[in-house]
C-alpha cells in the first residue's frame, strides 16, 4: 500500500485529509506578567511546523487555555500564528462555547483573524439532548464558509455526539472532521463508514487504534515533542509498513499517556521549559506542574530520547 504523504512536506496536504495527518492543539505562552505572549506564541508555531512536522496547528483549544483567554486575546493569537506559518501549514481556530450565538460571533473572528478551519466543541455543561446538539453544530456550519471540525469530548462537555447525529451532521458540507476524544473506536468506525467526515484522534495514545478502522491522524498533546517521529508512525501505517508503525506506538506510548498524568497543558508547560523553550506559566484555574510531576515527565521525555 502506498502512502499519499511519502513526497509531502509539512503543510503540504493535497491528496491529505482536510487538515493533513499530524496536528497540534498548541498551548498558549504568557509572559511573566501573565499577559499572553504573541512573540512566543509565533515562535512555538514554527518550532511545531518546521521541527516537529506538524501539518496544522489548533490555536484557542482546550491545550491553548482557550476558556481563560479573552475574544480579543483570541483573535490575536490566530492572527499571529496565520503570519508565523500560514504559508506551510493551516491554522484551525477553536471557537467552541456552551453558546451558539457566541460559538458563531467567534468563528466570524476567527475567519477574520485568518483561520483556515474551526473546531468546535459540543456544548459543556448544560448537556443539551442530542437534537439541540445537531442544531448547534449546523447553525455554526451554516454561518461560516470555513471547514469545521466537531470536537467530541463527551468527558469533558458532558455530552457525547451520537452516532445517528454524527450521520446528520455529515451531510453538511461544512462539517468535514472530527476530533475523537470519545474512546469508543467501534462506534467511530460505524461513522466512518458511512460519511466521508475525516476522524483525527484526540487521545494521542489512541492514534493507532484509531487508523487501524479508518482513522486520518491525529490533533496532539504530546505532539509538542513527539510530532515528527507520530509523523513516521503514521506515515508507516498509511505504507503499509505495520510493524514499523506498532514500533513507534510503542515507543512513543509512555510520552502519549504521561502528559495527561495531570492536565496536559501543565506538563507540556513544563516540558517545553525542560527542553529549554520557556512559554511561561498557567492562568487559573489551572497550576503549574509540580516539581515532582515535571521530573516524571521529563524523565519520559528523556528516555523516548526526545
């Protein structure tokens, strides 16, 4: 089997999925005052586009501490990564809300800002039923001309997508992706085959598994550190070259699972000051990485020899 992304450079996604294989939800530097770091943040863009391979980049998501950063702050940040990396790889906006109009008024920013795609949460907390849940995600894909991307995360927003919605929604032509943080490959599988909706996983320990029934790659945490060699894993895989790909999970395994021992935007915090790329602390709620929980990271970092 041979692989449509042998000869593709990062960024490079004709004949790709919508957004390529290899994407990063990139955390947010701030500087020491707490303000957030544009400078930084256009630094860590080319540093995840041209080191680590990355295909595109997901700015205002959970990992970038999207819910305590303002509209403002927002639209900031699209635009500087759009002008660091917007030549050579697509920068997908998160604008997910428990909010529809607001969900809409950011995804107009967004495509504004720059933005080449959206990804957009279910709605958290008030646990809508599944009806409003498909009425939510259209009446976002009807206000905007952008790819979107329905991020899945039933853990977090409360509320899964169903499989008989996700067969509604696919027949938008705006809805083009998943993020899949639902851990339940059998019933992603079912969507993908029937829809031509492109699943990224979500749970970079859940990559593999993930392709194996159909999967198109990845939106990362731990993608900070493992983007290219997850890059050579998934590339394996698309070749045909299954043990080379089983290989590399493994490898890799320890750093998917352990930046997630605590909350991942904390330890890919603290593991990027412990390669020596500072991008500052957390916003409350949030804490930084306790030493001890920032030594057991870097120790994973270390021995994946990253």
């Amino acid at each position: 089997m041979s692989s449509p992304h042998d000869a593709a450079a990062p960024g490079d996604t004709a004949g790709l999925p919508i957004f390529g294989r290899v994407i990063t939800a990139m955390v947010t530097p701030f500087d020491a005052d707490g303000a957030v770091d544009l400078g930084r943040a256009a630094e860590l863009a080319v540093r995840l586009v041209d080191e680590q391979g990355n295909d595109s980049l997901v700015i205002n998501g959970t990992t970038g501490e999207s819910p305590t950063t303002t509209d403002a702050e927002k639209a900031d940040l699209v635009r500087t990564v759009t002008a660091a990396v917007g030549d050579r790889a697509q920068v997908i906006a998160g604008v997910g809300t428990f909010d529809t109009h607001h969900t809409i008024d950011l995804a107009h920013q967004a495509a504004d800002a720059g933005a080449d795609g959206l990804l957009v949460v279910t709605p958290y907390y008030s646990r809508p039923p599944q009806d409003a849940v498909a009425e939510h995600f259209l009446a976002v894909a009807d206000a905007t001309d952008l790819p979107i991307m329905i991020y899945d995360i039933p853990h977090r927003s409360g509320v899964e997508v169903e499989t008989d919605t996700f067969l509604q929604l696919a027949e938008h032509p705006n809805i083009r992706a998943v993020k899949d943080a639902k851990g339940l490959p059998a019933a992603s599988s079912v969507v993908m085959a029937q829809t031509s909706l492109a699943y990224y996983s979500g749970d970079d320990g859940m990559t593999l598994p993930l392709m194996a029934v159909g999967g198109a790659g990845v939106v990362g945490t731990s993608t900070h550190f493992t983007g290219r060699r997850t890059r050579e894993m998934v590339e394996a895989f698309v070749a045909g070259r299954l043990d080379e790909a089983l290989a590399l999970h493994r490898a890799l395994l320890g750093v998917y699972t352990g930046v997630f021992a605590t909350q991942g935007v904390m330890l890919v915090k603290a593991g990027l000051a412990h390669q020596g790329f500072e991008v500052g602390g957390v916003r409350r709620p949030l804490k930084d990485a306790s030493p001890e929980q920032a030594a057991v990271f870097a120790a994973l970092l270390d021995a994946a020899d990253l």
